[in-house]
C-alpha cells in the first residue's frame, strides 16, 4: 500500500490538525483580548506580541503541572474523558471544506452533516462523563447541569440544521456550502430567522453566557474540570475552545457560505482558507460581545427557554422555511 | 447596555500598567518612615548600604523610647550601638502607619513616599543606625 | 425623642420598683442593674415596644464574678442591662425565646466565657477552633492564650449515606465567598432546606490582644478588624474612649471624620455591588463598578495616604488636615462618579437577567427583619428604617442634611439598590462637608492614661450598624472591648432567606447581605 504523504500532510498539517490547533489558540486570544476590552482593561499582553502567545503559553503551563487523581474518581474514565473529547471534536472539524475541500476527501458524502452533529454530541458527552467521574460533588451537579443542557439544545440545533439542508436540498457540507454561492445568495438572507435562532442555539450549546451555567464559578467552584490537573485540564480547556471554533465553523458553512468567496488571482485554496478564516473569526467576535453583555441565567430558566421558546421557534422557524422554497422563492 | 459595552472597544484601557508605568503619588503618602534628604548612610544587618536614614543627630541626648512604646506592630527595638542606645526598625513587621513620626518628640523620624521595598532577603529589611555615624 | 425612652424607664420603674436600679445616662440611655430578673425586665419592654431587639451581649470579667451586659435598642432609646453570675456556677436563663435575634450573641459568650444559658447551650465551639481545648475561656483575665495548648484536629467529616438529601458544603474554600466560613446547606434537588453555619475560621481573638495594648496602639489594631470598613472600626474605639475622657473633638475634626466614613461607604458600596455583579454571573458588570472604585481609592490616598487603610483617626481628633488645595481634586473625582450613577440605575432596573436573578429571591419580611434584629442595608431594604446617623446623631451628622432610603420588597434587588441610592447620598454628604468646614485646630491632646469608666459608641458602617462598648481601669491599656459587627447580626437573617430556594440564587441572595466574615470573626 503505498503512502500518500499528501493526505498526511493535509491530516496533520494543514487544514488538519495543526492548522485547526492553531485557529483554536488564535480565536481564544481574540475573545479574551475582545472581552478585555469591553470591559476596559488590556486582557493579555505580556506573553508574545501584544499577548498572542499567551494561549500557548497557558496550554504549555499546564501540561509542566503536577497529575493528581482523586482516590475514588473511575480510574480510565477520568484519564480519558478529555482527551476522548477534544479527539471527537478535532475528527467533527475535519469534515468541514476549510481550503475548498476537506481534510479527509474533497467533495464529501451525502449525510455528513448528521455525522458531524453526532461526533459533536458525543465529545458533549465525553464532557460529561468527566465530570461524572470524578467523584466530587461539584462535578456530580455540574455534569447533571451539562448533560441536561447539550441535550435538551441539541433537539432545536438539528432542526435549525436542517433548515439550510433543505434549501439546499442536500444533507452534505459541501452541497450545502457551495449551494449558496454557486446558485443563490447565503442563506443568513434567505433564511434570517434560521439564522438568529441558530446563534442563540449555539451560545446554549458552547455553555457561554447568558447559558453559563454549568460553569457556574461562583456556586460550582470549577464545575466539570473541578478535580482535574495538568495536561488532562489542558485538553479539558482546549476541548471548550475547539467547541467554539467548531460552532462558529458550523454557522460559517451552513450560513455564510463555507471558504467560497470572491477568488483575486492565485491559488483558489488559499483564498478559500482566507475566506473561512476570516468568516469565522466575525462568528466569534459576535458571539464573545453576547457573551459579555449578559448575566447568567438559573439552569430552570435555561430550561423553560429552551422547551418552552427555542424549541417551538425552531420548529416554526423550519415550517417558514420550507413554506418560502416551495412558493415564494421560486417566483423571485 | 450594549452601546455602552461596544464604544469601550475603542476606548483606552483604565489600567495603569504598573510595572512599565509608575503611579503618581500624592506627596504625604504614608510610605516607609525615615527618609530624610540630607542623610547619613546607615548599615543593614546583610551589609549593603541602603540609602536610608533618619537624622542621627537629633538622637543623641533623647533616649525616650516613646516610638517603640507605640508601634501598634511592634517593630521598633531599642538596641545599643556604641554606647547608645537607638532605635532598630523591623520592616517586615512595620505596617506604615507613621505612628512612630507623630510621637517622637524631637521629629528624628520622618515619614517618606518610598513603597518599592520588596527583597529577597528578609535580614536587609532590619534597619539600624550606622556606629560609626552615630557617635558623631 | 425623648418621650419613648422616658416612657421604657418609667414602665420599667413602675413594674419593677426598687428590685431594679435605672442609672439614666450610663451605657446610652440609661442602664439597669437586673438582680437577676432580666428576662422579665426584657419582656417588660418588648411588650412596651414592639422594636426592641438585642444589639449585642458583653461578657465582662469582674474578678469574683462574670458580668454580662444585655445592650437593647428601642425605637428611640438605647439601654445596658446588667447581670452578674458566680464564676464557679456561671448559668443566666437565656432570652432567645423573647428576642430571637440574640442567638449568636450568647453562644459567643459562652464560647469565650464560659457561661452557660440555660435553653441555649453551646455544643462543641461556636468562635473558637474545634481543637481548642475545653474547660479553658480565653476572654477570662486569668488565661494567656499564648499558653495553652491545642488539641488534635478534630476527625474528617462523614458525609451522609442518604443518597435523595445532599449535604452541600458552601465550604470555607469557596469562590463565591471573599473569607472563609462554611455553610453546610442541605438540599433536595435543587431547593435548599436548612443552612448551618460554621463560623470562626477568621477569629484573631482581636478583644483580647487589644486588653495588653495601649489605647495607642489599640486603634491601629481595631482597624484591622476589617479591611473595608475599617475607618469605621476606628472611629467607634476612638468615640467610646472620648466618651470616657469627656474630651470635646474640635468641629473642623468632625467634619473631617465625616468625610472619611463617607468615603469608605463609598468605596465599599461600589465594591459590593461589583461583587454582586459577579455572583450572578455578569463579569462585565463587575468591571465596570471596580474601574469607578478606583477614582474612590486614590482619594482615601489623598486624604490619609493610603489606599485601604486609612489610619485618620486618633484620640481627640484626627491625624492629619486636609489641604485647601485637594478640594478641587475631591469635587472633581465625586462629580465624575457623580454623572456615572445614572447609567448603573438604569442597568439594574432595565437589564432583564438582572431582574431575572434578583427579583422576587431571598426575601426578608419586616417582621422578620425586626425581630431577627438585622441592621444596615438589609434592613432598610426590607422597610425597617433604621440607621445610626438618623437615629443617634454622631461627629458632625446631625449638622448634615441627608435622606434615609428605604426600600419596601426586602429581595434581593432591593437591598442592591438602598446601596446604589447610597451611593448618591454619600456623595452629596462629602460635598456638603467640603464646602461647610469650620477653620480651626483639627486635634486635641489627650491624657494617655484612661480613668475608670465605661462607654459606648455606635457607627453607621458601610454594611450596617457596628456597636464598641470600651472599659477603662485607669491605666494605658483598656480593660474590655467589646465589638459587635454588623454582618455578625445579618448572617441569621441570611440563614432565614435562604430556606426554600434554589442552590443557583443561594450566592446573589447571600452577597446581597454584604458578609464581611474578618468583621464576624474578629
């Protein structure tokens, strides 16, 4: 069998594994350097120029700490839960078109956007789970809060996934992203209440406030990442910002139509990249202001808005959606 | 809310970047006592030479140990140097109240704005006075 | 008034005659030596006055006996009660039946006297660590604590096998909390049942080391109590003693003085609303109310040359003048905050998380306000208008025109905004001073040895009223310093308010009462 070095290369390199690490480290210096800001301090600027390595330099701090586990915490669980975690979620992100084509092959499968959803869930899970393992009661609260959290918004995400699925009438990535520039405009014009009702879905998702709560600091001291230490709460700590970087991802591709922009001459794969970087990196920004704007919210208030709000918009919103392709839009 | 959170982007941070930006003191901040601006140098237990010192001429017919009676912290000892005895003060002890400025009856110990006084060496914080300077 | 407190002695004459003896003038209003009765005489003026509450309860060692002075509030008076017991046989009947809001008070005392009120016994320690040993009180003339030696650490606590009931420990480790205490809150699902308190993690035994320090030395000491409110805890060690020595302060150091409290009701109001800020979860708010503490900080500098603790005051007057030329720098910082004040009202009544997690939580009826005798702004937000500036003018406020706020709901909300409201009112206080200082001498000398006496002194402190009750015995050092903290009053009211609500509101409704535990402790 021979070797195919370029698809290595593209798995560990770029748009794989480094490129995505990187992009992580990268949109979590912009939201703490945005919310520094906001909120009228510096944020980082020691560590690298104006603060840019200072990530890094968080991530290398942990991994040189001391590995203490607790005596009652489920040995393999608690090993392995974060890393089990950050893995699915690097594998989710690499189904996503990044230069044109994504990391593992060039034009996709039909249904990967439900495959990337349930890769998503389970690194969710996979949080859970070590939260649960550990043994302390403020992770046996704080993952209980978790788990009712993803689960109950993941219901309202895939019905407002769907929605771009059905314009496009297509459940692949690719279709979906090239879809709107190809043949239409991007679907945050043509479907805009899918659209808001999809970055609030998210927000719940990423657990970021006004949906803070499973990080409640102030009643749940660490929450799901209370009993854990060096290299492990590492990747717990990366796990979060890769989530991040994966939901804007998601609303990148579903709604602003993926890498596909205006091509200036050159590689057509560079531009892709650029345009996907920097789509993502205005996801972000948006979604780190909301965050600083609100308080939190009590997790029964989080729970009555997602069954009794979201939820029932999202289904109206879908209705709305397919009732605008079938009759109005053809006659535009 | 939100107008208000999106101008501070573009605003100028309210930090003061201590340590590449000093703050601007009032002039009677209660720093460390005993500087005076003519002084003798005085000789730390570790050796160095710090420049601090408290007009050591004053002292010499006081010996009245009021500063000590009334240092709420306790830092101040009388020791005997050369024959005399003067006060020896603690820094690690001292909490800059600058009692011991308001009750020296011949104003020997003046209050300074020095606050920069972290060591690494708890003995170069015990200040005493210079013999040599002393018997002058 | 003076037609209330009249009315108190004079029921308490005509019920009670030649059994107690009234010595009007001594201890506040007046003080009343009990012989033993003082639970009729306390039910006595309850029944006369529906607002009579515990202030606080003085344990006094007097050579053969242990004395113990009940301080009452009325509405318009302020009385001592006076009992003696044997010190081989120290048992009073205890008065949490009458008054429940002295329960804290007598277990304090018999913690660290040793005497016991029958229907309130203390099990294990209340202030002192589990590994003090037993038999030994520490506030009796006769014990050095330097001397005794502690016990083992007591053993690890089993948590309950239980599995629907858990036991949630709010412990002395906690984010939420600024000092340590622990709170085990007991929990079914997500609704607190019960709350027990663990306090004394921060005790310095501070009553007792100031009994070998000079008067001089004392007032550095007693500010230490607290970090925030501290000109406050110097100012009621400084009032008592001048009540003792009959000194007259000089106008120009009253107004001085006022301008210091005010300033740390200020910084500290700014700080709690901060504080509250981030316990719900809204980091961005608590941002922006510690940029403005900032601008408050470096004034108290200006004023007394350092940051946080003030050291301004001192027997007979304050240390230091202020300058005609930082006045302009004052006016400008106040006003600067002045015009801030508008935008943060309208955040807490506009912004709907907000008013999602502090509406409607952690409410405190008056009655209950009342009768748990709470003070400060968690009393006025619960409609129970008490403040010692109001009632028992001190320095130079009874010269200062000032309102008194008062909210109605008693929610968490409300408590935040009597702080906010404050907030403005402080401001207008320290302007007022500023431009009405009279000229003159700002200090006094006085003598350094202290006649035999004894007096009190109350302040309006940031978070509530803070009582000193000082003795003298005619040397440099004072015989007893009592200090009653306004949190130690407010932590039963939180252990009321807390039941029947959710973990979640727990924090927002438990910083709303502004815990300061180094006051609690001492």
């Amino acid at each position: 069998m021979a070797v195919d070095f370029w698809l290595i290369a593209r798995i560990l390199i770029f748009p794989g594994f480094t490129f995505i690490l990187l992009l992580t480290l990268f949109c979590d210096w912009i939201e703490r350097k945005l919310e520094a800001r906001i909120q009228n301090r510096v944020g980082p600027m020691v560590a690298g120029p104006a603060g840019l390595f200072q990530p890094l330099a968080d991530f290398i701090k942990l991994l040189t700490k001391e590995e203490i586990e607790p005596r009652n915490a489920k040995k393999i669980v608690f090993k392995f839960a974060p890393l089990a975690a950050f893995a699915m979620m690097v594998f989710a992100m690499c189904f996503l078109p990044i230069d044109g084509g994504s990391v593992i092959s060039t034009s996709g499968f039909p249904g990967d956007l439900v495959v990337i959803l349930t890769f998503s869930t389970i690194a969710s899970f996979m949080l859970f789970l070590s939260g649960w393992a550990s043994s302390n009661p403020y992770g046996t609260i704080s993952s209980a809060r978790v788990l009712t959290q993803f689960l109950g918004y993941d219901i309202p995400l895939f019905i407002l996934a769907l929605t771009p699925a059905f314009i496009a009438g297509s459940l692949s990535i690719f279709a979906i992203a090239s879809y709107q520039v190809t043949k239409v405009v991007p679907f945050i014009i043509m479907a805009p209440w899918a659209f808001i009702l999809f970055l609030i879905t998210i927000q719940a998702e990423l657990e970021k406030d006004p949906f803070d709560v499973p990080d409640a600091e102030s009643e749940l001291v660490g929450g799901i990442e209370t009993e854990y230490t060096g290299a492990k709460l590492a990747f717990l700590h990366l796990t979060r910002d890769v989530q991040i970087v994966f939901g804007a991802a998601l609303i990148v591709e579903l709604f602003l139509g993926g890498p596909y922009g205006p091509v200036i001459g050159g590689l057509p794969a560079f531009w892709y990249s650029l345009w996907f970087v920097l789509k993502l990196l205005a996801v972000v920004i948006v979604t780190e202001y909301v965050t600083t704007l609100f308080a939190r919210l009590r997790i029964d208030q989080v729970l009555s808005a997602n069954w009794k709000i979201i939820l029932p918009l999202a289904v109206l919103s879908l209705m709305l959606t397919v009732a605008m392709i079938t009759w109005v839009y053809p006659v535009l | 809310m939100w107008r208000r959170t999106a101008s501070h982007i573009f605003t100028k941070p309210a930090t003061t970047k201590y340590p590449f930006v000093k703050p601007k003191l009032p002039e009677d901040f209660r720093g460390k006592p005993n500087y005076t601006i003519r002084t003798c140098n005085m000789i730390d237990l570790s050796g160095t030479q710090r420049q601090i010192g408290f007009d050591v001429q004053k002292l010499v017919n006081t010996n009245c140990t009021v500063c000590a009676r009334d240092c709420p912290a306790f830092a101040i000892e009388i020791v005997e140097v050369d024959g005399k005895k003067r006060p020896q003060f603690d820094l690690n002890k001292c909490i800059f109240c600058n009692q011991c400025v308001e009750s020296c009856p011949r104003n020997a110990i003046t209050a300074s704005t020095e606050y920069e006084l972290a060591t690494t060496d708890k003995k170069s914080l015990i200040i005493r006075p210079n013999p040599k300077e002393a018997s002058k | 008034m003076a037609n209330n407190e009249v009315d108190i002695v004079k029921v308490i004459e005509s019920k009670f005659g030649s059994k107690v003896q009234v010595q009007p003038g001594l201890l506040g209003t007046a003080a009343i030596n009990t012989n033993g009765l003082h639970r009729e005489v306390l039910k006595a003026m309850v029944e006369a006055d529906a607002k009579t509450g515990i202030t606080a309860i003085t344990g006094l060692d007097l050579g053969a006996n242990l004395g113990v002075i009940f301080h009452v509030h009325t509405e318009k008076g302020f009385f001592g009660l006076r009992a003696e017991v044997p010190k081989e046989k120290p048992r009073l009947q205890t008065i949490t039946d009458i008054i429940p809001g002295a329960l804290f008070h007598e277990l304090e005392v018999s913690d660290l006297f040793g005497i016991m009120f029958d229907g309130n016994e203390l099990k294990g320690h209340f202030l002192l660590s589990e590994n003090w040993p037993e038999g030994i009180f520490p506030l009796r003339k006769d014990v050095n604590p330097a001397e005794v030696k502690l016990g083992p650490s007591p053993p690890e606590e089993k948590i309950p096998e239980d599995k629907k009931i858990v036991k949630f420990i709010i412990g002395p480790q906690h984010p939420a909390l600024l000092e340590p205490e622990k709170f085990s809150v007991t929990v079914e699902g997500e609704v607190v049942t019960k709350v027990e308190p663990r306090i004394g993690y921060v005790h310095r035994g501070i009553e007792k080391s100031a009994e070998t320090r000079t008067y001089v030395q004392d007032v550095y000491l007693v500010e230490r109590v607290c970090g925030i409110c501290n000109a406050c805890h110097a100012h009621g060690f400084v009032g008592a003693v001048e009540k003792i020595l009959k000194t007259d302060v000089p106008p120009r150091a009253k107004y001085l003085r006022v301008i210091a409290l005010e300033l740390n009701r200020l910084h500290s109001h700014l700080l709690t609303l901060g504080h509250a800020g981030l316990e719900i979860g809204y980091e961005t708010l608590f941002q922006y109310f510690w940029r403005d503490r900032e601008p408050i900080m470096d004034l108290i500098e200006l004023t007394s040359g350092n940051r946080v603790y003030a050291s301004l005051m001192t027997i007979g007057g304050v240390r230091r003048d202020l300058k005609d030329t930082d006045i302009p720098k004052i006016k400008t910082t106040l006003s600067d905050l002045k015009k801030k004040l508008p935008f943060y009202r309208k955040v807490y009544t506009d912004e709907p998380s907000i008013r999602a997690r502090m509406q409607n939580e952690g409410v405190l009826a008056k009655e209950d306000a009342i009768k748990l005798c709470v003070v400060g702004p968690v009393a006025r937000g619960s409609g129970y208008d008490i403040d010692v500036r109001k009632d028992d003018p001190y320095e130079a406020y009874g010269e200062i025109p000032f309102k008194e706020i008062v909210y109605k709901t008693g929610d968490t909300w409300a408590r935040m905004n009597v702080r906010m409201d404050e907030l403005e009112e402080s401001i207008n206080i320290i302007e007022y001073a500023l431009d009405n200082m009279p000229k003159g001498p700002f200090r006094v000398d006085v003598p350094r040895y202290v006649p035999i006496g004894e007096a009190i002194h109350r302040v309006e402190a940031p978070r509530g009223e803070l009582f000193y009750y000082v003795k003298g015995n005619g040397s440099a050092s004072p015989e007893r310093v009592k200090i009653r903290t306004p949190t130690y009053a407010n932590i039963p009211a939180f252990l009321k308010t807390a039941i029947g609500e959710n973990i979640a509101d727990v924090p927002p409704n438990f910083v709303s009462l502004d815990p300061c535990f180094s006051c609690t402790d001492r």
